[in-house]
C-alpha cells in the first residue's frame, strides 16, 4: 500500500526530507506522494517517516493500491538494483 496526502496538507515541508526513497515531491498545490517511489519506509525503518512527522496527520494509505509488505519490499530492492545501491537491513 502505497502512502498519499489527502488536501488537508498545509505544507509545511517537514514529510519531504524525511522520504527515503525521494517519493515526495511538491504538487501543484500540495505535497504528493509518487506511488511508484513509496514503500512506506520498508527496510529502511519500522514506521513510514513521513507519516511520524506530519503536524495535521494528512498522510493515509493509498485505497487505490494495495500492496503487502513483501511487495513494498521487493519494490524497493528493484528501485535500489536501479540506483546500484544496496538495501539497508531493517
């Protein structure tokens, strides 16, 4: 299950660097999460980061995709073979 932002976001950048995957980006309006890109932090923490950090609690799961753990796994070891980097062990 990838993460979104629902519009109740205020902008207040603190989601963006926190991504370890740079799946945050700056929208027309609001922040986004490219779906793509999110794993909901798997293998890099125990809790999706931008979702500890928000003020407003505007970061929700995705209902368009479902995805278990070891598919967000596996989608992380594939944008890491990508970047020929290696995968933290969480």
């Amino acid at each position: 299950m990838a993460l979104m932002i629902t519009d109740e976001c205020i902008n207040c950048d603190v989601c963006e660097p926190e991504c370890p995957n740079n799946a945050i980006s700056q929208g027309e309006e609001i922040y986004v999460i490219d779906p793509r890109l999110c794993t909901e932090c798997v293998g890099h923490y125990e809790t999706a980061q931008c979702v500890e950090v928000c003020p407003v609690d505007c970061i929700i799961i995705n209902p368009d995709i479902v995805e278990t753990k070891e598919q967000l796994r596996d989608k992380l070891l594939a944008l890491n073979e990508q970047h020929g980097q290696q995968v933290p062990q969480v």
